[in-house]
C-alpha cells in the first residue's frame, strides 16, 4: 500500500512532493547526490554540505594516516529500509555499503591515488572508477550520512498534509555530523506505517538510473578521446575510405576501441585511461549538471515515471 493509500491523502503522485512509496515493498530507485548538489533550495544546500563535509573528512583521516579511525566510522553504514529504495540481491554490484565494502573502496581509491591524480574528488565519483560499487551502495551510503535532513524532511510533510507521526521520540538511527565530524544518534519523532519507520525522500532527487556513471563518461568522453589518439598516431583501428571528390575519409570507430581496449571491466578501463588524461573527468563534472538538465537527456523522474513505475511491478 502507497503512502497516500495508507495515511488517505487523497491525493496521487502528482500532488505530493515526495516519491509515493509502497511500504509493503522495496522499488528500483536510487538517492542521486548530483541532485541534491544541483538543487537550489535551502534542504538540498543543508544535504549537500553534510555529503561534501563526510567525504572530505573521511580523505582526510587516510591522507594523515589515522586509517583505522576512518575505518571505525564505515561501522555505522548499513542498508537503510525506511526509504523502500532497493534493488535485487542478484545485481552484481547491490547488497548495500557494508562497512567492510566502504573499507575496501576507501583503500583501493588511496591505494591507487586516485585522490592526488584528481580521480576522486567527491562521494559520486566512486560509482565511476570503483568496482563493484553500483548506484544502490552509493544510495544506501547517501541515505545514511543525510538521515537527518531526511528526518527533518519527514516531518515537514507530514505537519502540511496533517499526517499524524508516532506520538513517541524513537531511535531513527545515525546520522552525519558535520559540525562534530561524527556519527550521531538520530532520536526524533517516526513517521511509521504498521510499526515500520518510514523516511520520506523528495522526489526531484530520486532516479532510476545515474547520469553521471562509468557508461556515460567511457561512451562520451573516454572513448572519444581515445578516437582522436588512434587517428592521429594512425594505428590498425583507423578506417580510411576514399570519397567520390577524391578525398579521403579517416574513421575510427568506439565499437572497435571497445572490442580490442576494455578487457578489464569497464571501470578499469576509464580509469586507467584517465590516469593518463586527467583532463577527462573534470570535463564530464563540469558538463553533468547541464546534462541532468537538459529536457532530452535528464535522468529525473517525472511524476507520470513514478506512477508507472509502482503500477509495473504491481
């Protein structure tokens, strides 16, 4: 049952500011941290500092060596379900941002020194050049540091559409402090729907998919780039065709860089490619956000997405 069922709101998807959720169920959508760093609105600016202010201390404890304190702080990620947010346990890349999972991404990004060659420079960047790290643990990871604005979002909604709350303060579990630079208690008022703490989640940050992701940047950047080296060094892959004028037409296709290049997975290969043109990144940072909102090419769910979405996997 959907939360406007449930609390008899009536109202649809339309009317309602956050995604209509069916409690009984997890659906295939994902928190977007692009969007909540390209909204302008006051709640999106608060959850886009506590991001920034988590991620920037977390590479600051393994720049100065105290490892096994950023290591202590993964302890408190865990996969949240009062979003309803999910994905099937047999996606190569879900089962959620587990301590142990965080650890290892962190090592292998500083291991790598992926920070220092600017690989790395924000939460999002991981679900590029990280293996086995997909947009649901990139979620989960989100849902966790910003529990409290969450929190605090939940609230708000329910006290304009006169929702009633459980009348006791309950443990919502723990939050990102960027004031303390430290997990802490969330004890506050719970939206619950047959005892289960609900988090309600703004719909203009929720997707179904990420833009910014290893696919797009390898297709549009990557192997653009790797196009014009393979014609200008004028190696094997380079297709030269005669036209009628008499001149000749130089062609090198992705689809052949593809098949003879990406052996390794694909997040190997963009990074190892941007290791080597470090341009390439910050071309695709600077140009995701009018990517996101371009009409044509924007992952945002629209309202009508949403209600298909819940009517599809009825």
């Amino acid at each position: 049952m959907q939360i406007s069922e449930y609390f008899n709101l009536e109202q649809d998807q339309t009317g309602l500011d956050f995604v209509n959720v069916d409690t009984s169920r997890d659906v295939e959508l994902f928190i977007d941290p692009w969007w909540i760093h390209i909204n302008d609105d006051e709640w999106s600016r608060r959850a886009s500092v506590t991001l920034t202010g988590f991620f920037d201390h977390i590479i600051g404890l393994y720049e100065e060596g105290e490892i096994e304190r950023a290591r202590e702080l993964f302890d408190f990620a865990h996969e949240p379900n009062e979003t309803c947010f999910g994905l099937s346990s047999n996606n190569p890349e879900g089962t959620g941002a587990s301590a142990d999972m965080l650890a290892k991404v962190f090592d292998n990004i500083t291991s790598n020194e992926m920070i220092e060659n600017g690989l790395v420079t924000r939460l999002e960047d991981l679900h590029v050049f990280v293996s086995d790290f997909g947009q649901d643990r990139l979620s989960d990871l989100v849902t966790n540091v910003i529990r409290k604005h969450l929190v605090d979002y939940t609230k708000e909604q329910c006290r304009l559409l006169e929702i009633v709350m459980d009348e006791e303060v309950s443990n919502l579990g723990h939050y990102w402090n960027e004031d303390t630079n430290n997990w802490e208690e969330c004890n506050d008022l719970a939206l619950k729907v047959n005892d289960k703490p609900i988090l309600l989640v703004p719909k203009k940050i929720v997707v179904k998919n990420y833009k910014y992701n290893a696919s797009q940047y390898c297709t549009h950047y990557v192997l653009a780039r790797r196009q014009e080296q393979h014609r200008q060094a004028r190696t094997h892959l380079v297709r030269e065709t005669t036209r009628r004028d008499g001149t000749t037409k130089i062609e090198v296709y992705k689809k052949d860089i593809r098949e003879e290049e990406i052996q390794d997975g694909e997040k190997q290969y963009v990074l190892n490619v941007t290791m080597e043109n470090r341009d390439l990144i910050q071309q695709f940072r600077n140009e995701i956000a009018g990517i996101l909102r371009d009409d044509k090419r924007t992952n945002q769910l629209s309202d009508q997405d949403l209600i298909d979405i819940f009517e599809e996997e009825l």
